[in-house]
C-alpha cells in the first residue's frame, strides 16, 4: 500500500512570479519539488514548470497558471497555490497507483 498524505496550500513555499518549492512524502520517501514561472505559449499568460528531485516522479510538468497582468491582484497567489497543490496530488496519485 502506497502511504501519501496530500499537499496543502500550507505547505507550498510559493510566490507568483519569484517561484517556490516544497517537500512532499510518499511511502516515507521524501521528493523535493521545484517552482519555476515561465512564460506562456500566449504571450498574456505565465505558466508553472515543476521539477522534481528524484527526476523520474514528475518530469517537469506544466501548468497554466495566471494573466501576466493579474500579479497585483491579492487572490492570485492563493488561486496559483490551489492549482498547484491540486496538480501535485493528482500527479503524485497517478504516479504511484493511488487512482
């Protein structure tokens, strides 16, 4: 049985536009995961790359994340951090059969 226990906003060490990281646990195995904002394909947009280390457990996925014009907005950074911990937890659980 795979032991996981979900990311939370909490837990994310994470700012639009600066990046972030956090630490999670699967099976007492801790993977260290990486935050890097980059720019969209759409030239309005910026999107999340996350990197992990072991590299093999999630091999720099990307998420759409925010309007480049939308870093003033107080909301963002939780909007950004709901989408992320919710794309960890969903890849963690594909990765490790927990689905």
């Amino acid at each position: 049985m795979t032991a996981y226990k979900n990311c939370t906003l909490n837990e994310l060490d994470y700012t639009v536009v600066k990046g972030g990281k956090t630490t999670i646990s699967v099976n007492g195995k801790n993977i260290v995961l990486t935050f890097e904002d980059i720019p969209a394909k759409k030239p309005k947009y910026m999107d999340i790359k996350i990197f992990s280390v072991p590299k093999h457990v999630m091999a720099s996925i990307i998420i759409n994340a925010y309007l480049k014009n939308d870093t003033d907005n107080l909301d963002i950074n939780k909007k950004v951090k709901e989408k992320l911990a919710n794309c960890i937890n969903t890849a963690a659980r594909n990765r490790f059969g927990l689905i």
